[in-house]
C-alpha cells in the first residue's frame, strides 16, 4: 500500500486523476450517445402492429400474418411480440414462414420476424404505400404489405395505357403499354413497343397485376418485376439497387 502523501505532493496526482477523469467522459458519453439515438428511433410495438400480406417479389405466393403488441411469453429484453398465422397455409407459400415465432420493431419501422430461439429469420424495412422489403440471402426478396396503408383509391384501370421505361430519370428508353384485357390471375396483359434496348426487351414482360399498393409487372418465364408508387405519378422498381434501375412515367 502507497504511504500517504501531504497536500502539497499530492496535488499533481489530483490533477492528474481529473484530467483521466474528464478525458474518460466525453468517451463514455460518446459510446453512450449511439446507443440511446439507436433506441430512441424504435417506434412503440402499437405503431406497427397490424394485419399483414407476407408475399414473394411475384405476388403469387401470400402468407397472412398478424403482428400483435402483446409479448411473448415472459418479460425479455429486447422484448418479442406475438405472431399470429395460419403455419400449414403458410408453409405451402413461403417456406421460412415456418421458422417465425415472434417479431419486434427496429430502427426506422423496421419489422424484425424471429424464430423460436430469438433469430432473426427477416428483417423487413419500411417502404412505400404501406409496404415492407426483406432480402433473405440465397433466397430472394419479400414484401410485407399493410393493406390498410395501401392507397385505396388506386384501380387497375388508373394504370391502363402506355408508359415511357427509363433507367435513368427524365431519358425514357422505350414504351410499356398496360391493357385492361384479363391474363387470368386477376392480372392483366402488358406490351413492349418495338424499339426498345435488348436489355429490357430480354426482361419480356407480358402481364401485369397491382398487389397492396404495388405495380407488379410479370414475365413470361413466370419472374415478377415490383415496382413502387413515387410521388410525382410514377412507378420505381423495388429494391433500386438490385439489377437493372427501372422508372415508369406517363409520356
């Protein structure tokens, strides 16, 4: 044990002990902030639960779950919320369906489905007219859709005509007609106009359906193509960033 010190000696220890001091806190505070702003913008359970449509990126296959604000179980930290669907359904449509036991909300309105142990199975980020996007690696892109947020006054017949496809804004590329003549399904058929890049002529589109707020254009190979409402009338593919950047816009 180090012999006390008189006053006088000991001052250079004080000072040098609030220095480490006043150094450490901005360091603390600082691992401290992130973790509170991370916190601070995850929206309250009630926000998001709700009735949804868990559909593949076709909108052929559709699972109905219902997120609830009642926990599950015991307390846990972080808290996990009750999942209510119908597993055998399910099962038959969108395979991981089975792994969900729960979810929780994350930052930005992100819905976060788990399994049994807690493991995130999806983690879906907050869209467009009331729609969710998850990108499960090695299996593809799912939508959660909000029927109640989707706008209720869009009809197939508002979309009927031709619109201008474009990769980049404001230099359309070619013309994407939409007809109103049934293709079975509930969808519609779509028509390229001659002159159009390889590139999207290979993409063969030849039917069209709208799905919760959604334009989803289908191929003949059976591949569907989703695309977003944008707030100037026109229609954005969704996620933007994976394959070719796809915009619709009326001429």
């Amino acid at each position: 044990m180090p012999a006390p010190c008189r006053p006088a000696r000991c001052r250079p220890q004080i000072a040098a002990a609030i220095a480490a001091g006043v150094l450490a806190l901005p360091l603390a505070l600082a691992h401290a902030a992130p973790a509170r702003a991370q916190e601070s913008d995850i929206p309250a359970p009630a926000t998001l639960a709700a009735e949804y449509r868990l559909t593949n990126a076709d909108g052929d296959r559709v699972c109905l779950l219902t997120l609830s604000e009642k926990p599950q179980g015991r307390a846990r930290s972080p808290a996990r919320f009750e999942v209510a669907l119908d597993r055998q359904a399910c099962a038959g449509t969108i395979l991981f369906s089975v792994d969900i036991a729960s979810w929780s909300p994350g930052p930005g309105n992100a819905i976060r489905l788990q399994g049994p142990d807690g493991a995130l199975v999806a983690e879906f980020t907050e869209g467009v007219g009331g729609t969710w996007e998850a990108l499960r690696e090695g299996d593809g892109v799912y939508f959660l859709v909000n029927p109640r947020l989707a706008d209720p006054t869009l009809h197939a017949a508002d979309l009927v005509g031709m619109w201008d496809m474009a990769e980049q804004a404001g230099k359309p590329r070619c013309r994407l007609e939409l007809t109103n003549a049934e293709a079975g399904g509930g969808t519609y058929r779509a028509r390229l106009a001659a002159g159009c890049p390889a590139r999207l002529v290979a993409l063969a589109p030849d039917r069209w359906r709208l799905d919760g707020g959604s334009l989803v254009l289908l191929t003949a190979r059976g591949e569907g193509l989703r695309f977003a409402a944008q707030e100037d009338g026109g229609w954005e593919k969704v996620p933007p960033d994976e394959g070719t950047p796809l915009l619709l816009s009326r001429p």
